[in-house]
C-alpha cells in the first residue's frame, strides 16, 4: 500500500512502463482503483461523439490513469522518484516525510 499515501496536487515520477520517467502533478487520486491521473503523462486517444455544443466530435488526447505502484512521490532535494514515512506530530497531525532526506511533502 505504499502508493496510498499519493495526494491530489503532488509531483509524482513514473517508475514503470512505457511513460517512465516522466513528471508531472497529480490531477486526480482514483481511490477505489488505485490510480492516479498525472498530468502531461499517458495520454490516450478517446472518441468524441458529435455532440450539439460540439459538432464535430472526432478524437480527443487526455491523459489516462496510471495505476499507483507505477508511480512514486517526486523529492526535488534528492533528485528522484522517493518512499515515504509517516510521522505523528505533537498535535497529531500526521506528516508524510522522504525516507531518503527527511524533508516534509505537506
Ligand atoms: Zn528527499
């Protein structure tokens, strides 16, 4: 469950598949999948229906879902793709830290 701890608005790298490597911020956190939309990464071809406010249809690229294992946690300070650690502060609130620098994500 490592890739749980993915937040909306975070800069994810992609460790896997044909998009790795690449960066970019998190768009949406598909819970119950267990995958996330990042932003300029995986863009997929869909079919546009004609619709009355846009007659044309055709085909449309946006990005599709890359599925949470594929991805890690972007650290600027380290320069890589990071696990993270959780710590409780004194007040309760639970930090997510980068296992290699300490530095906080929140
Ligand atoms: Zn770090």
């Amino acid at each position: 469950m490592a890739g749980i701890s993915i937040r909306k608005n975070d800069f994810v790298v992609v460790k896997a598949g044909k998009e790795k490597g690449k960066k970019g911020k998190v768009l949406k956190v598909l819970r119950d999948k267990d995958k996330v939309v990042v932003e300029k990464v995986n863009f997929i071809k869909r079919h546009q229906r004609p619709t009355s406010a846009q007659r044309q249809g055709g085909i449309i690229e946006r990005e599709g879902p890359v599925h949470l294992s594929n991805v890690m946690l972007w650290c600027e300070k380290c320069g890589k793709g990071v696990r993270v650690r959780r710590q409780r502060l004194d007040d309760g609130k639970v930090v997510r830290l980068c296992a290699g620098c300490g530095e906080s994500f929140d």
